[in-house]
C-alpha cells in the first residue's frame, strides 16, 4: 500500500511525458506541411490577393457556417435525448461551442474531453452518455464527408486524387461503415456478453480491471441507447445539413477570391480540409489543414497563390467564428465549470448526473 502513491506519480509523469511527446510529433508534422505549403509560395503575391479579395463573401461563408454549427447543436441534443433527459438547444449550445474553441486552442482535442467530463453537469447529463454522444457524432460525421469525398472525386478525372489519399478513404469507409453499423447491430450482445464475463470474473480480477471494464460496459450501455436504426438516421440527415453549412463557407470563400463557382470542387475542398484535421498536429489544426486545403484547390485548377489564400482563408474562416463564439460563452456563461465543481464537491466518485 506505501507504494501506491509513488506509482501513481510515475504513471503521472509517464502520462506526461506521453503527451509531450505527441505534441512534439504533431508540432513536426505542422512544420513540414507547412513546409511543403510554402515552399514555392511568392509571398507578396498572396498579399495582393488578400487585397483584392471580394470581402462581402466573407460574411455570406460565415453566417451559412453559423448555420451549419446550428445543424451541429441540434444533432448533439438529439443524441442526448436519446439516453438521458430532455435538454434544449439553447442549453446544448453553450458546452457545444465552448468544446470546438477548446479544441482550436489546445492539443489532442481536449475540448471533447471537457465536453464529455465537466459540461455535462451543467447539462444534468451523465459523464457516460455525453462520451456515446461523442463516439457517435464523430462517426457520423466521418462518414458524411467520406460520401462528400467520394461523390466529388467522381466528378474529377480519374487518377486525379493521389493514391495514398484513396487508400485512406477506402480504409476510413470500411472502418466507420462496421463501426456504425456494429453500434446500431451487435451493442446490445456484446454488453450483454461483457457484463456476464465481469460477473463470472469479478473475483479474480483486479478490482481496477472490474471498473475499468464496468466502465466500458456503461458507455457500450449508452451507445446501444443512442444507436437505435431511427436515431442515427436522424443524426445523418441533420449532419447532411450541418456540413452543407459548412459547406457554404468554402464556396463563398472560393468565390471571394475569384475562383469559378463549382460545388464538386467545394466538396473536394471541405471533406479533404476537415479529414485532415485527423492528422497530429500543432494546436489549431495548422499544418495538415492548410496542406490538404492547398492540394484540393490545387487539384480543382487553381493557381499556386489562389491555393495558397483559401487556405489561409478556409482555416482563419473556421477556427476564428467558432473560436470566438466558445470563448465568449466560456465568458458569460461561468456555470459551465462551476456546476462540475460543484458536484465533484458533492460526489468525487461515481458517474452522477
């Protein structure tokens, strides 16, 4: 027993050290994308394109962004509904933007970590149901721009899109199609089967590995809640009309700089944008975002200097609104942390509402 403290330090500073690591690697990521950005880039070319850009477009791409982040909101309050009480839009909107700012400032997209662990008290949701929420929007989401990927590649030339992105598309299609078709057929055998084993085993397992897994079988719980065939269907149209939101941005954007209006070439931009943002990097996306931007609007005709500013302008266009319109509900709206405080207080232990 003396010796548990000293290896829960360790496992602190291991912990720690993990997490410098990988943000060491993604940081070196960001820089030699950026790299490859850059390298041919005339700088003063991209700011006589900034001057020239068609500003009104800007405020078009933002208030059909604010749309789509509207789309988002509802969907998360769908989703929520679906395993815990009824929450509204409004109240879903404050944790739901205060998270994407969150993830735009800090590293391995700790604003989700928040939104699943901490804003759920002011939501009165459990920790478990706000975490399935998660796991499910981000499959939906994948999904809906691996369709938005895969219908604008056909409008392109075939061998247009590199090789290596292909084959990553393939693998994220296979992969999210089982893992969502997994969540909405087989949730309920396998909890069913988990929290049999931890029964026959809760004896001979270490206490730990009995939470661990008691903890795995609640979330797989919240999953089948929220999975049910109508609830995801749900989820997938209304992430149909988020992303056209989003989607508006990009083409409002392409526009302000003089490109042709071409909503293939919109698709292109925004699904290879976001998946990019899969990639470890530095706070903020930078790096991959703007590589995989420049490449789409390379591959749809563009100058060096016009791919060079919509990426620039995509990333700012995204991250900036959303950005600002967490941290001012962060701001204004202090009950977010403080009801986590308070029931940390009132419960240390135990997955409370």
């Amino acid at each position: 027993m003396l010796d548990e403290p000293v290896a829960t330090i360790s496992s602190g500073r291991a912990k720690g050290r993990g997490g410098a690591v990988r943000l060491l690697v993604g940081c070196g990521l960001s820089a030699i994308c950026l790299y490859f950005v850059f390298r041919n880039i005339k700088f003063d070319e991209v700011g006589k394109a900034l001057e020239t850009f068609n500003w009104p477009w800007l405020f078009v791409g933002v208030a059909s962004l604010a749309i789509g982040y509207l789309g988002r909101i509802v969907r998360w309050r769908l989703l929520l509904q679906a395993c815990g009480p009824k929450v509204s839009v409004a109240a879903c909107a404050g944790p739901f933007l205060s998270s994407i700012a969150l993830n735009n400032v800090l590293p391995f997209r700790l604003g989700d970590v928040v939104r699943a662990l901490v804003f759920p008290s002011a939501l009165g949701v459990t920790k478990t149901g706000a975490t399935a929420t998660l796991v499910l929007e981000r499959l939906v989401d994948l999904l809906t721009l691996l369709l938005c990927l895969a219908v604008a590649a056909s409008f392109f030339p075939k061998g247009a899109l590199p090789a290596s992105v292909v084959d990553i598309v393939l693998v994220l299609a296979i992969g999210g199609s089982a893992a969502l078709l997994g969540l909405v057929f087989f949730t309920g055998p396998i909890v069913r089967s988990l929290r049999w084993f931890i029964e026959r085993s809760r004896s001979k397992l270490h206490a730990r590995l009995i939470v661990a897994l008691e903890a795995i079988a609640s979330l797989i719980d919240a999953l089948q809640a929220i999975s049910r065939l109508r609830t995801v269907l749900a989820a997938l149209a209304i992430s149909f009309v988020a992303w056209a939101g989003e989607l508006g941005l990009y083409l409002a954007l392409m526009q302000g700089i003089g490109m042709a209006w071409f909503l293939p070439g919109g698709l292109l931009l925004m699904s290879m944008a976001t998946i990019a943002t899969l990639v470890p990097s530095s706070p903020g996306y930078v790096g991959p975002y703007h590589l995989a931007a420049f490449t789409a609007a390379h591959l749809m005709g563009g100058t060096a200097t016009q791919a060079m500013t919509l990426a620039v302008l995509c990333h700012l266009g995204v991250w900036l609104p959303t950005t600002v319109a967490g941290a001012t509900v962060m701001l204004f709206n202090r009950n977010l942390f403080r009801a986590a405080r308070r029931q940390a207080a009132q419960a240390p232990a135990g997955d409370t509402p």
